[in-house]
C-alpha cells in the first residue's frame, strides 16, 4: 500500500460507502493546557515526549522557571512553539553549545569557531549571521525588469550577491521525494525572503548515503564485514527509507521543485560511504542533503528594517494543513528516537507553483526601489508560523498581536497548537505600513497569490495570540523568553586516536582496481542526477554541469550571469571529503576547502582584491591607467602594494601594479571599494 499512495495527504477507503469521510467537516479541537502547578517537572516531561519536543533537561529548567514568574500553566501550543524556535535546525543548539573535549572546557564553540573567519577577514560581507541567507558586496549592473505599468527596461543599480546553503536530512531520510523537494523549496524561500526581498537565481543539492545495494548489481565493497554486518547491528531504523530508495526518490524531489519553481540547479555531489572501522560500522543510513544556490539583492533592500508598533504583520502565500508538525524539534533528536507516527508527521508536502507565485509578488515589490512596501520578510519554513512571526517581530524590535483565526487553513478541525505550528511550505510573514496594504493587496491579486492580515506589531515585546472561536489567548509571553537566551547545551566528548592498520596493497589487480574506482558512485557518471533538471531557465546560466560538444557531465563549476547583458557573474563549486575525518578529520576540512577552491580557480575566478580608499567605489570600466590616475591622490603605488601586502599577506607582490590592474582589468576581475565597504 506505500507504493501506492501517500498517507499524508491521502487516505485509502475498504469501501464507496465510506467515501462521506471526504465531506465530513470537524470542528476545531481545544486549546491544551500542561499541568504545571499541579503536577509540576513530571507534566512538562510527558508532554515532552507526547508531543516529540526534545527538550533538554536545562531546557526544561529554563520554562520552569518562566511559567513560575507568570504564575499559569503553560498551553501546549506555547510548548511546541519553543520547542521549534530553539531546536536543532532553527537555533543550531550543538553548533552554539559549550564543549569539554578530554576533561578541558573550550573556549570556543563549534558556531564561534565559524564565525571566526568572519571576523578575521570581514572584507566584501554585508551580512553574515543575522539573516536567512548571506550576502556579499556586489557591482552596479543593469537589471531588466518590470516598472508597476507592467512596462519592461534596464535599470542599473548597484546589486549584492546572496548565497545559502542548508540541510534537509531527517524529511529526506523518512520519505525521501517531499523531503528532498521541500529542502529546496525551503533553501529558495530563504533567499526570497532575505532583507526587503531578493532574488533567488541558481541551486545546487547533495546527497550522501549509505551503500546502494543495487539488486544484481552489488560491488564488493557493499559485502558486510565484520561482527557488526553479521548480527545486524548497524542496521537502519524501518522508518528510515533505504539508501536506493532515497537515491531513487529524493533526486526527483529535488529536481521537480527547481524546475516547476524555475530555478536552474547548477552544481552538486553524491557520495555513497560504509565502512567499519574500529569496531564500527559508519555509514550515512540518516542521509546527508545538501540544497543551496545563489541569487541577488538591491543593495538599498539588503537590510532589514526596524518596525513600529501599528505594523501590519502580513502571511504571504498558500494556506495552513495538518503537515509538517514537529520538523524543527525532529533534528535535535538521534535518528529512531522519535515516535514514529511523529517522525512521519515532521514532513513536509512541496507545492512549487504557490511559492512561484509568492516570489512573484516579492519580485513585484522589490521592483518598486525605493517604494518597495516590505519592511521585513522572514519565509514560514520548521516550526512554521510559530517561529516565523516571532522572529519578524523580535528582530524588528516590536512584540506581536497576532489573531489565530486570521491564518488561512484548509482543516477546520485543526486544535491552535496545530494552525500556529504546522509547517505547511510556501509561506513567508512580512511586514509593511498600514498605508501600503492597497497596494500589496493588488499586487498579490494580479499575481493571484494569497494573503492574510494576521495582525499588528506592538510595543511591549509580548507576543499575545487570540482565538476568537474559543474566546481565549493559546500564547501569551515575552518574545524575550522565546527568542532570547535560553541555557546553553553543554557538550563532553573525548578524542578518540584512529588506531589504523597499515596499507597493504598487496594482491591488488590494477585492472580490477580501475573498474572499481570508476564504479563508485562519488566518481561514475551522474548525468542521471543532472539531466532530471533543467539548466537554462532563468536565462542566466554561463555555465552548467555539462561541457563540450558532447555534453560530458565533467564541469568543474557553476557560472551564471550578472545580468542579461553583463559580463560579471557568480561562480560556485562543491568539495566534499567527509570520510577522511575517520583518519584525521581537520584534513578532510582543509580537502574539502581546498577542493572547491580548486574547482573555482579553472573559471579564472579571482582574489577579489580589497583597494580601500576613501574617495568612494570606483568600477573597473575604465582603463587601469585611468584607475590609477584616479587613487594617484590619495596614495602611491607603493601605498597600494603595501596594502595588498597587508591584506592578503604576500610580501613577495610585485610592485608593477599597474601592469597587473589592466591585465585583471581587461578580464573583469578586480574593482575599487571603499574602506567603509
């Protein structure tokens, strides 16, 4: 019955009798309230495991001590609304945790450590760390678009690049299409919804699995090994989709959203990895992936706006289901720990065609420049609105009223906790003045997207949600407790010395040997995860994974254009060597860095040279000569080789500057910014 229909959005009926449950209509379920001052700790650790929140134990300690101060019990719609907004996947606990590593605490965490090279060269950044993608500094370019009679022209503004990479492993792992599909999905409306509105262009997606065991098919390496391959050990979870599934299945998913989005996927890898080791089995049973891209911002879009009480707080996009409920909580737990029935409940259903239409009405509002409407934009992705509108409000500086009977919703029967909190996509919450609503309102109808007042933003930094069927308030707290600082995981672990017997090469039949590396699949042909994508739409495409009069899937790196008529662009390139770090794992960090810089300098991509000086940014389309007659005021050539120097720590530079400036020049390499870019 699996393989025939999808017990998420489709129920199977013994017979046409029963076919009335199609037209039945529910009634709302209740509010729930956890009887904390009744029965304190041990009702909030049942309704931890009930409900599939993971919340630690410090946690726990944490909303124990809040719910004390407003003297009340806590609703279950407030429970899981913290549960997604500081799980895994929306607040990075491990990432940001305090480690002990062989008894030494660390002065840093793993998030810090990130970070830190940031920090040391800051360069180029417009954002880093504090929205739902990065951007970087960009160039003027002319950009074809729409004015708001429809009328189509080049209008050149200085534009920003952004870029995104995130991961989609338990929906993946537990129903590998949806999962896969809704990853990109997800990755897409995080670009979207970057700043004031943006742009997506490009994607890439990566998976990593376990052996394939292709019936027929298996190669010797896929034989188990060992004590642990003989009794099973290792073995997956029933609930966890087989690796030749997830490859069947997830790369379609994958593919379909990019391209009934519209949106080229460029770039990518695949890996299939089991090995015991040590005692070990290591394998990718709960998947790896990857889903990415780039796409670009209006500079004077590229922040986000403060917000004053009074602004309307706006849902963009298709309506609310019973789907996706528990996603963001789903990632902090280890793979079979969950409920199973709650492990399926946590994915997500994809539907391209609404979030296209969303991003065109973004794209409509954007393309007003300076009377772009949207103050804020934030995409409804794991925890859905309950993590979403929160977040518009608290890094807007404003609380939140927000009416729940206002979010638009295909179940009626839905309880609050299941309408604040399920994760139905191709949604994104906004902000904009009362005065703008006529104007968004026709922009959406003209693009017959969606779209609901949920409410306004306030100025006591409460979130306070009301529901007029039940006459009551599910969520009434301080965005300070949701969003602010909850206690810190605390992590222990110790290093464990890869005890590793020596090479033995012998017996080795060189033949043999080359029809097995050519069979691996992080090295075979993957024209089959290439050619399910289309590699062109968009029209902005230089250059994808297929090269040469015969299409050979060898490409090294992604290009795609500026713009339309530019010659500027955006290279991007994978590397990936996670086995490695069974052996020595910051090697395979710096082989996986070093191979995607590797890839990217056959593109002839550039060091993008930092010239800071303070008579402002200066753009290559003049002569170098012409350039350096410009800076000759402010400094020398010596000065600019002495900052070269600085900045990119190679004394042996070469003090012909100028011959060096028209050679990168003439390919388009290099620009002057400020020192205050």
């Amino acid at each position: 019955m699996p393989l025939i229909h999808d017990r998420m959005t489709e129920g199977v009926l013994g017979a046409l009798e029963e076919a009335d449950q199609l037209f039945r209509r529910h009634d709302p379920k209740p509010l729930g309230l956890i009887p904390l001052v009744e029965r304190g700790r041990q009702a909030v650790d049942e309704a931890n495991r009930a409900l599939g929140l993971a919340l630690s134990q410090g946690e726990i300690d944490y909303l124990l001590s809040a719910y004390k101060e407003l003297g009340r019990d806590p609703t279950d719609l407030e429970l899981m609304m913290f549960a997604q907004i500081n799980s895994e996947h929306c607040r990075h606990k491990i990432f940001n945790a305090s480690w002990v590593i062989d008894g030494e605490a660390q002065a840093h965490s793993l998030f810090e450590m990130i970070r830190a090279t940031h920090a040391r060269n800051p360069h180029g950044t417009v954002v880093a760390y504090s929205d739902n993608s990065a951007v970087m500094d960009g160039w003027r370019i002319d950009r074809f678009y729409p004015d708001e009679t429809g009328r189509y022209a080049r209008r050149r503004q200085l534009t920003h690049i952004l870029m995104k990479v995130e991961t989609h492993n338990h929906p993946s792992a537990i129903s590998p299409h949806p999962g896969a599909g809704t990853g990109s999905g997800g990755e897409i409306r995080d670009e979207g919804a970057t700043g004031r509105g943006a742009k997506p262009k490009a994607g890439l997606t990566g998976f990593s699995v376990s052996n394939l065991h292709i019936p027929g098919f298996e190669q010797p390496w896929e034989r188990p090994t060992g004590a642990e391959a003989e009794n099973g050990s290792y073995g997956r979870p029933n609930r966890i989709a087989s690796a030749l599934q997830i490859m069947q299945e997830a790369p379609i998913g994958a593919a379909a959203f990019n391209n009934e989005f519209g949106r080229p996927n460029l770039c990518g890898y695949f890996r299939t990895f089991e090995l015991a080791l040590q005692g070990r089995m290591r394998g990718y049973h709960k998947p790896i992936m990857i889903a990415g891209g780039v796409g670009n911002i209006a500079a004077a879009h590229a922040k986000k706006q403060a917000l004053k009480p009074g602004t309307l707080l706006i849902q963009l996009g298709g309506p609310g289901m019973l789907i996706g409920m528990g996603g963001g909580a789903a990632s902090s737990m280890d793979t079979g720990a969950n409920l199973e029935d709650l492990d399926f409940d946590s994915v997500q259903r994809a539907n391209p065609e609404m979030q296209r239409r969303a991003q065109e009405v973004i794209d409509r509002c954007w393309q007003l420049e300076e009377r772009n409407p949207i103050l804020a934009i934030h995409d409804v992705g794991a925890g859905g609105l309950s993590n979403a509108l929160p977040e518009l409000a608290y890094n807007g500086g404003v609380g939140a009223r927000v009416a729940l009977r206002a979010v638009p919703s295909e179940e009626p029967g839905m309880a609050p906790r299941e309408i604040w909190c399920n994760e139905a996509q191709e949604r994104y919450v906004l902000a904009l003045e009362r005065e703008q609503l006529e104007l968004f309102k026709q922009i959406c109808e003209r693009e017959r997207c969606p779209y609901a007042v949920l409410g306004e933003a306030s100025a006591d930094g409460w979130l306070s949600v009301e529901d007029s069927h039940f006459h009551n308030r599910p969520a009434q707290m301080k965005l300070e407790v949701l969003l602010g600082k909850p206690p810190r995981m605390q992590r222990e672990a110790k290093r464990v010395r890869a005890n590793l017997a020596p090479l033995d090469l012998s017996g080795i039949d060189l033949r043999d040997a080359a029809y097995r590396v050519l069979r691996m699949p992080s090295v075979a042909d993957k024209s089959f995860l290439i050619t399910i994508g289309d590699r062109t739409v968009g029209g902005l495409t230089a250059r994808d994974q297929m090269v040469g009069r015969w299409q050979a899937p060898v490409a090294d790196v992604a290009v795609t254009l500026a713009g339309f008529d530019e010659v500027s662009g955006e290279a991007f390139a994978m590397g990936e060597r996670t086995p490695c770090a069974l052996i020595d794992a910051p090697s395979s960090g710096r082989l996986a860095v070093g191979e995607a810089l590797f890839r990217l300098q056959w593109e002839e991509v550039p060091k993008a040279y930092m010239l800071l000086y303070p008579e402002g940014r200066v753009q290559l389309n003049m002569s170098a000569g012409e350039i350096m007659k410009r800076v000759d005021g402010q400094s020398t050539i010596g000065a600019i080789v002495e900052d070269l120097q600085k900045t990119f720590g190679e004394p042996d530079l070469k003090p012909d500057v100028l011959a060096a400036l028209e050679i990168a020049h003439e390919r388009g390499w290099i620009r002057i910014r400020p020192s205050a870019a």
